[in-house]
C-alpha cells in the first residue's frame, strides 16, 4: 500500500489578489489611471477645452482664470501619463492650451478675426503657457529619474563615479 499523503500548507494561486491593507482606506484613494501619448492628448485637449467654454461662460472669457485652471491639468495631465509615454506630457500640453484658447479668445468678424484673437491670448498669456510647460515638463524628468534609479537598483549596477 502507498503512503497517505498529508495535506500541506495551502497556496494561493498566484492570480488570486491580496485585499489592500485595513489601514488605508478605499474612499481616500485617488485615481492613478495611466494614460498613453494619444490619451494624454485627448485628455489634456478636452479638459481644457470644456474649461475654457467654462470660463468664457463663468468668467467673462477671463485669460487669468483659464491660465489658473491650466497649470493643474498639466500637473494631471504629467502625472498620469505612462511610463512609456513620458515623453509626450510636455509635448501635448502646449497644445492643449491652444486648443482651450478657442472659446475664450476674443475675435469679432468670422474666421480671420477669431484666428487673430487666438494669436493675441497666445501671445498674451505665454507666462501661463510656459509655466504649465514647465511644470509638466519637470514632472516627467522627476519620474523618468526616478524610474531609472529603480532600474539600476533593480539591477544590482552600481551609479557612476
């Protein structure tokens, strides 16, 4: 006859996920989606387009208030880009704020008009423009370093003298 075999310690298989720590609550999470080059984009491009409608609406088309509502979408918008796509966040940014430049900018006499105001906000808010810049910009240097030094550690390599 063969042995009986004893029941050892139980596995979990390793698809099976761990329930977060008690300590941290759900509701105080916040979301950390991870957007690619062209989702970035659309996203940045959006945002700023519904709240420069908003504060053409809200504001009087004030240039003040969408610049102040910029700076936090490039934070967002640098945050929560992929690893893959750093690169890109600083890119689309520029773009975007153009993008939101249409309904507040001012331009009297169809399309030649509107184009000449856009032209003016750009040209008048380029502190904003380049702050936001800026901003997203040290952002992705922040976490393209950050990303390399855990590979490096990750590698047993030692940094350069």
């Amino acid at each position: 006859m063969g042995a009986v075999r004893q029941p050892g310690p139980q596995r979990r298989p390793s698809s099976v996920r761990r329930p977060a720590p008690a300590s941290a609550p759900t509701a105080a999470r916040f979301p950390n989606p991870r957007l690619t080059g062209l989702g970035s984009g659309l996203f940045c491009a959006l945002v700023m387009f519904l709240l420069g409608g908003l504060c053409a609406v809200l504001f009087g088309a004030s240039l003040t208030a969408y610049g102040v509502l910029f700076l936090p979408v490039c934070v967002l918008t640098a945050v929560w880009v992929r690893r893959g796509d750093l690169m890109t966040a600083p890119v689309v940014v520029p773009i975007a704020f153009a993008v939101g430049l249409l309904p507040v900018a001012d331009g009297d006499g169809g399309a030649g008009g509107k184009l000449m105001g856009l032209v003016t906000a750009l040209a008048t808010q380029a502190g904003w423009l380049y702050g936001g810049t800026l901003v997203a910009g040290l952002i992705v240097i922040a976490r393209r370093v950050r990303l390399v030094h855990r590979r490096r550690a990750a590698s047993g390599a030692r940094p350069p003298v």
